[in-house]
C-alpha cells in the first residue's frame, strides 16, 4: 500500500514526524481495531512537501493508521496535519 503524505497547502512552518502502521483487522466490542503490528514506518514531513510510504500490509481485511503528532491550525481555525491518500499496490 503506498500512502501519500502531503503538507503542500502550507508552506510556512516546521517538519514533523509521521507515522505509518499496518496490521490485520480484529473484532471487539462490535466494531474492529487494529489486530497486532504488520508494518511501520516513520518518516520527516517537512512542510511544502509531500512523501509516499510503501507500506506491506496483511491480507484483507486489514487497517492502516497514520498519526501526525505536530499540527497546525489553518485560518478557520482547524487543526490540521497532513492530506493522506491512500493507494493500492499489486503484488512485488
């Protein structure tokens, strides 16, 4: 899975860290959570960039997190960290 880390629309500002988590789907309480760590990886995100992580990821179903510890707060006042997209990759 690659997943497109972006801070483009904002130019200004410090890089950050960001980090990249896959693992397996698993039931609890109705809903599912990440089941155990397949795959991480952290990367810098320096602001005006962007940054694709190819990530292994479980046979489906699975989860993918991202967290993105340094926000920012934009002109109408929301916090924000990164644009995140998510594309599939096929077999190596």
């Amino acid at each position: 899975m690659d997943v497109v880390l972006s801070r483009t629309a904002w130019p200004g500002g410090t890089a950050g860290p960001v980090t990249v988590t896959s693992g397996p789907l698993a039931p609890k309480g109705g809903g599912a959570v990440m089941g155990g760590e397949t795959a991480q990886q952290t990367v810098d995100l320096p602001a005006g960039a962007t940054r694709v992580v190819r990530i292994p990821v479980p046979a489906p179903p699975f989860r993918v997190e991202v967290a993105v510890p340094n926000t920012f707060v934009d002109a109408a006042g929301r916090e924000l960290g990164a644009r995140v997209s998510f594309r599939p990759v096929g077999p190596a």
